[in-house]
C-alpha cells in the first residue's frame, strides 16, 4: 500500500471502494440481471476494525448470496486494495 492510501480515513477508503465497485457491477451485469441484483454492495456488508494507526475494514458476506468464484475474487482484491494494510 502507498503512503497515500495510508493516510486516508475510513471514510475516504469507503468512497474510494464504492467508486470502483461500481465498475465490478458494469462487468458482472448479465449476471447480477439474471439473479435480480441491483448491485454487488447488497451482497455484503463492510464494516470498520479501528486500528492503532490505519483504519481497516471487514468484509462481512451475506448468506442468501452464492457468487460465482470470479465476482468473489474481483471483491475481494477491490477489498484488500483499499483496507488491508
């Protein structure tokens, strides 16, 4: 991770990870259509670990979702991205 996006609250991560989200829904669209999705945020919840220094997060799944591996593991690397450290 930059010294950048060390720097920034849970806030910002947050909006940052809503932003790029929104393009994991234009990609899996077909799919979120066939399942009655209006988007992938619905299928999880984030919420915030205070930590000593950086603001981390915990991604916290839904259990009436079964998401192919693929869409797992794009959410989970846009996760990592913005709030493991």
């Amino acid at each position: 991770m930059t010294l950048i996006a060390e720097n920034k609250t849970y806030s910002d991560r947050m909006q940052d990870f809503v932003v790029e989200a929104a393009n994991l829904n234009d990609k899996y669209e077909p799919y979120l259509d066939i399942h009655s999705i209006d988007d992938l945020r619905d299928c999880f919840d984030i919420v915030q670990i205070p930590g000593d220094k950086i603001p981390g997060g915990k991604i916290i799944w839904k259990d009436n979702y079964d998401l192919p591996l693929d869409i797992v593991k794009d959410i989970m690397l846009l996760f990592n991205r913005h709030f493991i450290h």
